[in-house]
C-alpha cells in the first residue's frame, strides 16, 4: 500500500463528501484507485476506465456500469448529457487534449495550467461518461492532470461545493 500524504486523504475524503459518500469502503476505494491512478503515465480509455472500477467496486451500482461507459441517456444538472453512443469518442478527444497540454504545459504560466485545468475537469463532467462516479473519478483526472504539470493538489472541500459546482454554470 502506497503512503498517503495529508493533502492527498483530505483531497480524496473531501471529494468522496462532495457526493455525500461518508463511508470507510468509499474512502478506501477512493484511495485504492487514486493509487493506480498516480502510477499510470499516460491518460487513456483504459487507465479512465480502470479508475472508475477500481472507485466504485463497492458502490451500488450494477456490474455492469462499474468501469465501463454508460450505455443509458442521463440528465445532469438539468441538461440533458452526451448521448451514450458518442462517449467514447468524446473521451478519448478529451484525454488527448490532457495529454497535450502535459507534453505542452511545461513553460507556460501557472494561470495558463490553472485556467486548462479547469477547462477539462468542465469538459470531462459535461461528457459524464458513466452513470455514476463522474464527480470523484473527474477530480481525480483533474488532480492527476495538475501534479504531472506541475500545479499542487486541488481540494475541493463540501463546503465549498457550491462554489465548485459554478465552474459548470455556462
């Protein structure tokens, strides 16, 4: 088992109560695909899809939603999302947009990394590939995408939730 630092366990307890999940299993969960996460290079459909598994082993969802993409049509935050049949494509765009900017990013200006940071963790929300686990699975490509450009961890805590949940308001 890999040393958790303390920004990395308030990070992950945080996003975890941001979604109103409180539990140990959760956060052990959470914690178990974070892990995998920071070891993996590169960002593809894979390493997408294995975190979201690894996070929502025991979530009550069905087998078959847990690390694989939605086969369902959703409604979030009032709209209605991407349809299913176009989220593959729309990830795998969006991972090679993160992939970019990390080949990219090295000499620009931290406002510059903060601003696409947040453009993708936006982007990858409003695709919403999976029925559930989009919000923990997105901070934890957000906080990848950051510590491999150089930026600290973003903790995003519950009570700032609202203020979060702005980023997404067009």
């Amino acid at each position: 088992m890999f040393y958790m630092t303390k920004e990395e366990t308030e990070f992950l307890m945080q996003s975890n109560a941001i979604e109103g999940v409180y539990d140990s299993a959760s956060y052990h969960q959470a914690k178990h695909a974070w892990n995998y996460l920071l070891e993996e290079k590169e960002l593809t459909t894979g390493v997408i899809l294995k975190t979201h598994k690894l996070l929502m082993l025991n979530q009550p969802i069905l087998g078959y939603q847990r690390g694989y993409f939605r086969t369902e049509q959703v409604w979030v935050g009032g709209r209605e999302g991407l349809a299913h049949y176009k989220i593959r494509g729309a990830v795998e765009h969006w991972a090679m947009n993160v992939e970019d900017l990390i080949k990219n990013a090295k000499n620009e200006p931290d406002i510059f990394k903060e601003r696409m940071t947040k453009e993708h963790h936006v982007e990858y929300e409003k695709i919403h590939p999976f029925i559930d686990g989009n919000g923990r699975t997105g901070r934890m490509f957000l906080n990848w995408e950051r510590l491999k450009i150089g930026l600290p961890l973003l903790v995003i805590k519950e009570a700032e939730k609202q203020a979060y949940y702005d980023w997404f308001k067009d």
